[in-house]
C-alpha cells in the first residue's frame, strides 16, 4: 500500500506534492518524500531538507535518498 501511494504521488504537481510533504500524516509524508526523487524537480528541495529533521526516522531516509537524485548524487546527511 506504501509503495501504490508513493506511485501515485508522482502523477501530482509539485505544487500538491509540496503540500504533501508538509502534511500531518505521517504515511503521506513519507510516500511524497518517495514521490519527490522520482519528480526530480529543485523547486523539491527545501521541503525536502525540512524533512530531514522528521521524528520519523523512515521519512528522513526517503527524504535524503530523493534529495541525492534531485542534486544528483550530494549526499544531506543524515548519517545512515
């Protein structure tokens, strides 16, 4: 289910997907930081380095790991 909404996010705007990564369900968090490195937009990348002090430790991760597509390989911390 994780994965099906995360392919659906891509199908959203940028601007709807900046919406979603500031959502206050976790899940849709998590699923539009996935979404985020497929869309490789910059416009991404503050929303994206704001997640990278998440609580949720998943959402960190996906949101570092589609920060490092969008700038192509600089690697955000945190440490893995």
């Amino acid at each position: 289910a994780r994965e099906a909404l995360a392919r659906r996010l891509t199908r959203m705007t940028v601007g709807t997907l900046s919406e979603m990564l500031r959502d206050s369900d976790a899940e849709v968090r998590r699923a539009a930081a996935i979404a985020s490195g497929s869309k490789n937009d910059r416009s991404l990348i503050p929303e994206l380095i704001r997640l990278l002090a998440d609580p949720d430790p998943k959402i960190v991760q996906n949101a570092r790991n589609s920060l490092k597509v969008i700038t192509k390989g600089i690697d955000h911390g945190p440490e893995e």
